[in-house]
C-alpha cells in the first residue's frame, strides 16, 4: 500500500502508528511512486452518504 499523504509517511516512521508501522513504512516508501509529489494530507470521504437503507413509511391504524 503506498502512501497517500506526507503526514502519513510522517506518522508511519514516526512511530505514532505502532512500533510494526515502522517496519512496513520503509516497504511502503519503495511502493510510493512519487513521494515529492504527495499531497500534505488526504480529506476523509463521506462513507454511506446516500448508500442508508430506505424503508417504506410505518403506517399506523
């Protein structure tokens, strides 16, 4: 998986994602085509916007 952010790849050697992060972090940087090119940071998307279940009304007697 390669990076999507600086602050990812920053967070992974950092250690501030758990001592085995460092370790795939150096695997991650060799698959990372790019890494001057990489954005700051990576907006989260909106996950199930749109994707609820819609239910027929409850009719009531």
């Amino acid at each position: 998986m390669p990076f999507k952010s600086k602050a990812q790849q920053r967070a992974a050697f950092g250690g501030y994602l758990g001592t085995k992060m460092k370790k795939k972090a150096e695997q991650w940087a060799k698959e990372t085509p790019n890494i001057k090119n990489l954005p700051e940071h990576v907006r989260k998307t909106a996950k199930g916007k749109g994707s609820r279940k819609k239910y027929a009304p409850i009719k009531y007697k």
